[in-house]
C-alpha cells in the first residue's frame, strides 16, 4: 500500500517536468497522510493541456451518498482497478498523476515496527499513478483522488508485499492522454517499477504522527 509520502520539490520544477500550468502553492512536505490535499497533475477539461491541482486524498466515487467513503479510498489496487465499481469510470476517463519524491513503508522487527523512506537514487520526483474524482452533495463539491498499488518489487518485498505505481517517461504521457480507455493499453503499466533505480533506508518513529512535518522524517537512523 502507500499511506504516507514527501513531495519537497519546487512548484516550478514539478510544472516544468511535468509541463503543466498552475495556479497552487506548494509547500514542502515531509510527511503527507490520508484525507490531506495533495499535489496531482491531469488533463485539463478541454484535454489539451495539463494542469497541477491540489486534490483530497481518498477517493469519493461521484455516485456516493457520504464522502467519508474517501477515508477507506486511499489506495487502489491494480489488478482489479478496471473492475471495481469504485474505480472503474475514473480508471476510463480520469486518471491523474500524484506526485512525491518519496513515500515511506513500515517493516515488522521484532515487536516493533520500523520506517523506512524509499526514494529514488537521484532523489528525482515520482509520478505515482492515480485516479481522481468529482463529488457534490451536502452543498459540498469535492475532488478527490487515490493512488494505485501494484506487487513489490524486490527492494520494496522485504518490507512489504505491495508498492505505488511510480510511472515514467512514455507511460505518462499516455496515462494522462483521454482519448485512451482500452485496459489491455493501460494494465501494463501497473507493474512494478525497476528496484535498481530506488533505494530504502530506515528513519525515526517520528514519522508514525502526521503532526510531524519535518525533515527530520526523512533523516536516515542507525539500526
């Protein structure tokens, strides 16, 4: 799964990669949790740019009745993505990139658990692949997004048995493209990424608390 995550990077580095247009601030985060607006990149209405938009963290499909649903919606699993009634319209027609330059993952040691912080080597940003949805009730309107997980690579299996879906160069360009809704394109970028890229290293407890939202989350620690 993917429950907590960093996006440290500058606004202007992310639209420039990503070439998308904004009208957000960012701050950096060291610790992102459920139910936050988080940073995501997708099609404009018109599908012919790409715009980065803050969206609330846990999916609320746009034919539920209470939109805590959201709060179970944080994660979708690839394999069953294009099935699932809670998924399958946004995995047609609205998919997003959300993104981060880390994400972190507790291991099992002994009675405890210890984090660990994944990252890419070069410490470059991370598209993770999403799905974003538009909910209005309660005099309410909503946009919120989940991030899809897929088996761990070998790097992420020693900590646990599912990852996000990082996805990069071409894939994103067709993840984000509307005019595609075919699963047997889509399906196959949800493999895991290549572990030779990424690395992993264990950090302080402090990051257990989304009150704690410092670098300190993301400074390694001796085992």
């Amino acid at each position: 799964m993917c429950g907590r995550y960093t996006l440290r990077a500058r606004l202007n580095q992310l639209l420039q990669i990503y070439g998308a247009q904004s009208e957000v601030e960012l701050m950096p985060r060291y610790n992102i949790a459920p139910t936050q607006d988080v940073a995501a990149v997708r099609s404009t209405a018109d599908a012919n740019a790409r715009e980065l938009v803050l969206l609330h963290w846990g999916l609320i499909p746009s034919w539920a009745k209470d939109p805590k649903i959201g709060n179970r919606m944080i994660n979708a699993r690839g394999e069953t993505v294009a099935e699932k009634p809670s998924f399958r319209t946004a995995f047609k027609r609205r998919r997003c990139l959300v993104l981060a330059d880390g994400f972190y993952e507790w291991r099992k040691e002994g009675k405890a658990k210890q984090p660990y912080y994944i990252r890419m080597k070069d410490e470059a940003p991370i598209a993770f692949a999403g799905l974003w949805e538009h909910w209005k009730g309660n005099g309410l309107t909503i946009e919120s997004c989940t991030i899809i997980t897929t088996s761990a690579n070998q790097l992420m299996s020693e900590l646990h048995d599912r990852m996000p879906v990082i996805l990069s160069g071409q894939d994103i360009d067709t993840w984000l493209d509307q005019t595609i809704d075919d699963p047997e394109i889509l399906q196959p970028m949800l493999d895991p990424y290549p572990d030779d890229e990424m690395e992993a290293y264990p950090v302080s407890t402090l990051v257990n608390s989304p009150k704690h939202e410092t670098s300190e989350c993301i400074e390694p620690v001796a085992k």
